[in-house]
C-alpha cells in the first residue's frame, strides 16, 4: 500500500510538472501573439501638427547658448527627437540616434530637445551619455508646438520645412521606420498597413 | 501557536531565495534602465537615485543569501517582507498620483505599474513571513526531498505563468484603450 502511495505520488508530480510546462508554454504564446499583432513603427498620435504641414518654426535655446530656430527650411532635414534624462528608454534609443546621426550625415542633422529648468541636470546627462556632438535644446514651447505627450517622441521635418514623419518611437526599429515612412512617402507605417489593406490591387506604394 | 511542515519550510525558502536571486541579477544586468525606474518612481531626491540603484540590487541579493545560508533566518525573512512592502508602497503610491504609465522595473521586459503588483507582493509579503512559524520536527526521507524538488520546479513554473498571464492581460487593455482612442 504504501509502495502505491510512493509510486502515485511521482507519477502525480511528473503530470502536474508536465501541465505547468504546457500552461506556461500557452500563456508565452499568447504573449508573442500579442507583440506580433501590436502596431508597427512609430506609433502616430493623432494631434499636433500633420504630417504633410508646414512645421512650426519655434526659436528654442541650445544648453550651449546657441539659439536654434526649429522647423525653418534648412540644408538637411531635421530629425527631432523629444527625451528626457529619467527616460530609461530614451536613454537606450541614444545609440541608435547616433549611428543615424553618422550614417545619414548627408541628408540628416539630428536635433535633441527636452524641457525643465535644471539645467544642470541635462549638462550632466550630455556629458555622461557624449551627446556634445547635437545641439540639446531646453524649451517647453518647443514640447507644445508638438504636442508631445509621451517619451521619447521622435519628429521628422524635411529640408523644406515640412512634417515628413513623426511618433512615440519605443525601438531602433520605430526610429527607423520614420526615415522609411518618408521614403516611402507615406505618414507613418500604419498608413502604409492601412493602404495596402485598402487597395489591395495596386500591390505597391508610390516611391 | 501551530507549526509548519519541514517541507513546505523548506520550499518556502528555496522560492523566495530564487525569486529574489532572479529579481537582483535582472537589476545588476541593467543597472542604467533602474536608475531611470527609480527617478520615474518620483519617491527620492535625486542625489539618492543612484545609490538606491545600488542598494536594491545588493539588498535583494543579500536576502537571497541570507534566507539559504543563514540557519536563523528570520532577519532574512523579515528583510524580504520588508522590500516587498516597500515596492507595494512604492508602486501604490504612483498609482494614486495617477502616473500608471512608468515601468514597474520587474523582471525583464519593461511593463507598466499596474496594482496586479501591489496584490502580489502582499501575497508574497505574507508568504516570507510564513518562514517566522517555527518549524516543525519531523525526520526527512528520501520521498521529502523528491516532493521538495518537484514542489519547487511547479512553483516556479506556476509563478512564471502568473506573470506572462498578467503581462498579457496589460497588454490586451492597453490595445484595447488604444482601439478607443
């Protein structure tokens, strides 16, 4: 009897290890499900200026004293990009920013801009993450020209002072999609999703 | 007052310390990402951010230790308690602000608060302070230790379910607000 009881007691654990092992497995499915069907690319919210508008031009002071008169037709075009020091995740797109900054030199100047009086606190930031290379602006009317709500929030402006793209980005990927979704001539990846989904027969998108 | 079961004592422990080994390596591996999460928390001046980013991290590694290796282990089960009242309190506190959108800082992937964590933690609270019953006697056989292996590998997989449940439930509602506007 109490052999039975031995031999029960181990079968019984090996079944609810295995059940656990299958739930477990179900529930992670389930969770890449969900990043699977989450939106791609920067994520577009629906105010501040359009994509396609003229941008609006905001005179914005630089931490180095330069004054920076954003949104005005220039060269290149302006890559915006809204962060904040206690962002941990604009501190991890930082590399990503800069290895755009580099490859696309030609075609792009990358702009940083954040709020707050401490200034302090951003010279810091700067310094400890070797962010001398782009200008750092600290401007709150440049935050509310936009719009921006939630960090970090990344603007394109094309050379002639157009909104060519703009969102929430989370991910390398998201930030790159801006520079896609311009290429591509379309306002955001969601608009690409939604239009190939709308038109199923023409197949491609204009260049 | 009654006592508990040498082995649910020892699986008891065995959890806690993996939970807390886990939740200290995770914050070592990151330790920027932390920093940032305990600024966004807005509970500390910002002179003491980056030494509490140092301080968890040894603290929850410093529990783990001490609930394994210490033979009296209530301070290690007291200190576990502690921490995660503190992070219940901590996370209740930002939810009433009405700041839901900072990371919680648990575990790997950032997720937002959410009062799932306050729930837990009390639970968890309650369970490391379960170690403070005294320990009933009871002669261990070879059958204990199979039940206290298989115990623990079920916990730890049921409480990785948990979590992957829950992150799938915040996802779903935030796409769902999403959808609402």
């Amino acid at each position: 009897m109490e052999q039975a009881l031995v031999v029960s007691n181990i079968v019984l654990w090996i079944a609810v290890l295995v059940l656990v092992a299958v739930v477990f497995a179900l529930v992670r499915q389930i969770g890449v499900l969900h990043e699977r069907i989450a939106p791609m690319g920067a994520l577009v919210m629906d105010h501040g200026p359009a994509v396609g508008d003229l941008a609006p031009v905001v005179a914005a002071r630089a931490l180095d004293g330069r004054t920076l008169q954003v949104g005005a037709p220039d060269a290149r075009q302006t890559l915006l990009f809204f962060l904040s020091p206690s962002c941990p995740v604009c501190k991890k797109l930082l590399p990503a920013i800069e290895s755009m900054a580099r490859t696309e030199a030609a075609r792009l100047q990358v702009v940083l801009a954040s709020d707050g009086d401490d200034a302090d606190t951003h010279r810091r930031f700067v310094e400890r993450h070797a962010l001398q290379a782009f200008p750092y602006l600290l401007s709150q009317p440049l935050g509310m020209a936009w719009r921006v709500g939630k960090l970090p929030h990344a603007v394109l402006i094309g050379a002639d002072g157009r909104v060519a793209a703009k969102g929430l980005v989370n991910s390398r990927e998201q930030l790159e999609s801006l520079l896609l979704a311009d290429d591509l001539g379309v306002a955001s990846v969601q608009e690409y999703v939604a239009r190939r989904g709308a038109a199923p027969a023409a197949g491609e998108v204009r260049a | 007052m009654g006592t508990l079961d040498p082995l649910l004592h020892a699986v008891l422990v065995a959890a806690l310390a993996a939970l807390w080994l886990h939740a200290g390596i995770a914050k070592l591996r990151d330790l920027a990402r932390l920093e940032g999460v305990i600024a966004d928390y807005r509970l500390l001046p910002e002179a003491l951010v980056r030494p509490a980013s140092l301080a968890l991290p040894a603290a929850e590694l410093a529990v783990a230790a001490g609930l394994v290796a210490w033979p009296e282990r209530g301070a290690a089960a007291i200190a576990s308690a502690a921490l995660l009242a503190l992070y219940a309190v901590a996370v209740a506190v930002n939810l009433r602000r009405g700041r839901r959108a900072i990371d919680c800082g648990c575990g790997d992937a950032p997720r937002p608060i959410h009062r799932w964590l306050v729930g837990r933690n009390a639970v968890l609270a309650v369970l490391s302070l379960a170690l403070l019953v005294p320990v009933g006697a009871r002669a261990l056989g070879w059958l204990d230790a199979v039940n206290a292996a298989m115990a623990l590998a079920a916990v730890v997989g049921l409480y990785a379910t948990l979590e992957q449940w829950q992150h799938n439930r915040q996802a779903m509602q935030a796409a769902t607000r999403m959808e609402e506007g």
